[in-house]
C-alpha cells in the first residue's frame, strides 16, 4: 500500500512542477557562435516583454553595448505584410533568403532581427546555392533578401 501511495504522490509533484516550468520549446534562446573560429555571435534571450537579442560582435555598426534589438517572431499576418512590401509572396522570399524552393521541408522555425534572419534548417540541407552543415545558420541582406545576401553557418551552445 505505502508503494501506491508513494508513487501517487511523486506523480502528484511532477506534474505540479511541470506546469510551473516553461520550457522554450521552439529553442529561440540561446548563445549563438561560429562554429569554426569559435566566436560568440549574438545571445537571444526572452525578458517579460519579449524575445531580444543581444549581439556581441556580428554587427557592432548596428548594435550598442547594453542596447537590445526585438526578435521578430512571423505569424501568417507578418508574413503577408512582409510580402507585400517587398512585392512578392512570402514564400518567394524564403526561397531568396535560403537558396532553394524546398525551404519549407528544411526550415525547423526562422526570426528576424532587422535585415538579418536567423534560421534554425536540418542539419546537411543543401540548397541550389548553399550547403547547411550546421543547424543553424544567419542570413543578413538587402531589405527584401533578393540580392546582397550573406549566409553564414553557426551553431547554438
């Protein structure tokens, strides 16, 4: 009898623990480096208002020590919005950013901080233009990424 009741009272605690911890279960936050020099990139964190990121040394013209820059999560109404800006559908875009029209296949989540997106991809993605080794990878470009675009592979620790 003590073993049931015992067990039912574990359980009991877990599931209380459970609902009180909230996982980043998309995986946005994180420290972001090169994986083959090392270099910290940026860190994306989540505050009580919103994702952020902080960067340390991708692109210090536009980021400030001690300033934060807004993580743009895509709904479908952003992406629409997105699109008609820059005067092709959204999927359109993604093809630019990612180099192939099978980036939805290969694409796990994307955000957007300014002109750079960050995208986490599976793991050996090879597009018509780039090959992903890593699963992570930022793109940095022209407004509407159809030209200007720089890709570079990075891993999360």
């Amino acid at each position: 009898m003590r073993p049931i009741i015992l067990f039912f009272t574990m359980m009991l605690f877990v599931c209380s623990q459970q609902s009180q911890v909230k996982p980043d279960d998309v995986g946005y936050t994180g420290t972001y480096f090169d994986p083959i020099t090392g270099e910290i990139l940026f860190k994306i964190f989540k505050d009580s208002t919103d994702y952020k990121l902080k960067d340390i040394s991708f692109n210090p013209r536009v980021y400030r020590e001690g300033n934060f820059e807004k993580v743009q999560i895509f709904d479908k109404d952003q992406e629409d919005r997105w699109g008609k800006f820059c005067g092709e559908g959204f999927s359109k875009i993604m093809e630019n950013v990612l180099g192939g029209s099978d980036w939805k296949e290969n694409t796990i989540w994307y955000i957007v901080v300014e002109e750079i997106f960050i995208i986490k991809v599976r793991k050996g993605y090879q597009s018509d233009e780039h090959v992903y080794n890593t699963n992570y990878v930022v793109v940095e470009g022209s407004e509407c990424f159809n030209n200007l675009r720089v890709r570079r592979n990075i891993e999360k620790m």
